[in-house]
C-alpha cells in the first residue's frame, strides 16, 4: 500500500485540456501543494518526476493494452493516479465511494463519447477558436476550480465516516424503525443493514424532515416510500389527507417530508407504515 507521495514535480500534456487532466492536476496538488506541474508535448530527457496522462507510463491511459476496471469501465490517469494514491486521503470504504460518483464517470468519459456534464463542463473552460485568452491561463482556472470541487468531496466523506458512530449511537437508543436525530449529520451508511426505516432531523428551514431509508444505496428505491398522492400537495391538503397538523409538505419523489414539530414528525412516519 501507498504511504506516501512524495513527487516534488510532475509532467502532463499541453494544449486541450480535459476533465482527465485537470482532476488528476488537482489530485497532485492535494497531494502535495508546492508541487511544480509542468505542461508540453514533449517529455523532458530524463525528466526526474510523476509523468500523467502522457507518456504511455504507469499514469497514462492511452497506450493498446490499456487497464479496464472489473465493472468495465477503462481507467484514465486521473482513475489510476486516484486508484495509487487515494488510500493518503481516504479510508479505504470512503476512497471507493469517491472514486464510484467521482472517478470513473471521468474516467468513462475521457475513454469515450459518452457525455459527462462535469466533463463538459470543465471542458468549456477551453478557449474558443477565435479567442486570444491563453489556454495556461485557462487550464489553472480549471485546475483550482476542479481541486476545490475535490477537497469539498473528501471532506464530506471524512465527515460522514466521522457520524457513523454518532448515528449508531442514537440507533442504539431508537425503537429500531424511527431514527431521531438531534441534529442532521450523514446517516445512511449507519442506518443500512438496520431495521431503521425512517430518519428524523431538525430542518434548517425550521421544524423537521422526515427521510424515508433506502432499501438499496445504488437504486434509491426506499423501503417504505411516502405515498404518491401526497407528493406536491398543499399543506392543508397533507393535513386534510392524513389528518396531522403541521404536516408541511411531501416531495413528490416520495423520499422526503416536511413537519412543523418532533410530534408531528413522528406521527408522519407512523401514518406512512401504515398507509403507505
């Protein structure tokens, strides 16, 4: 296993740049913040650093035999930078689920046509063909805005491992199907595998929101979902329809509720397991 990074330069194609490069440019420069990134076409003779997305090395993706993950998807060298040296920013769980919403739709996309709107979107920071702004200029812009989006990802995801004990701690004390929290943090990865089927939190718009638990993290479908009638509806409609007062508002996804108070909140969850 990685324990270190320890590149003080690195090297990466000029010109265009791509979703590929810029995160993995960013990746680098979390890594290790003083890191010398240089950009061209040419790989310097006996250039002494980190070498990605050219090259045909150990970070690049472009050679015949390139590497294609289990689930088919080919790596690209920001997936093969991520794969070496996520393990110093994330344990082992949480660099997965970083590299399953963030990586490898990259990665996909830089493989591919398949459109990616975060890959589109980095790439129309490109200069158009009829601009004089520089294409450096325009690729920093790009790299500090992918590695903002990147820090902001691994620190929820720090967090949220964080508030597995803190979650499993209030289950601990439930009824075993409605989980109250005192105040929101992340809970699903607790509450998976329990018998917990609905979740309660203080809003921050004041009162409270109601959470229908996922049967599957994947898919989204909830193990008891909030009727469909109710989605969308008036809150005298919601009070008129249920007969609770100060039932707010329900998403017409069927995942999520709006109450007035804790009681309120309550009562929600309860009417929903036996009308839902």
């Amino acid at each position: 296993m990685t324990t270190e990074f320890t590149y003080k330069t690195a090297f990466t194609h000029g010109g265009k740049f791509h979703a590929d490069d810029v995160f993995s440019t960013a990746l680098l420069r979390i890594l290790n913040p003083d890191i010398e990134i240089i950009r061209g076409f040419q790989i310097p003779e006996g250039f002494d650093g980190i070498v990605y997305d050219i090259g045909m090395g150990e970070f690049d993706h472009h050679q015949k035999e390139k590497r294609i993950r289990t689930n088919g998807i080919p790596y690209a060298a920001f997936g093969l930078l991520w794969e070496r040296y996520g393990c110093l920013l994330l344990e082992e769980e949480q660099a997965r689920k970083l590299e399953n919403n963030l990586v490898e739709p990259i990665d996909r996309s830089d493989n591919s046509p398949e459109a990616n709107p975060l890959s589109d979107a980095i790439g129309w920071m490109n200069p158009s063909y009829d601009e004089t702004e520089k294409t450096e200029e325009c690729f920093w812009r790009a790299v500090e805005m992918a590695k903002q989006m990147l820090e902001a990802g691994i620190h929820k995801l720090k967090k949220a491992a964080q508030a597995v004990n803190t979650v499993k701690a209030a289950i601990e004390k439930s009824d075993g199907k409605t989980l109250i929290l005192e105040s929101f943090c992340p809970w699903r990865d607790a509450v998976k595998e329990t018998t917990i089927d609905f979740v309660i939190f203080p809003s921050q718009r004041g009162g409270y929101n109601v959470c229908s638990v996922p049967s599957d993290q994947e898919s989204g479908e909830q193990k008891i979902r909030f009727p469909e009638r109710l989605g969308g509806i008036t809150q005298e409609e919601l009070e008129k329809e249920t007969g609770i007062p100060g039932f707010r508002f329900c998403h017409p996804g069927g995942f999520i509720c709006a109450a007035d108070t804790l009681e309120t909140a309550v009562a929600i969850a309860e009417w929903t397991r036996s009308n839902g």
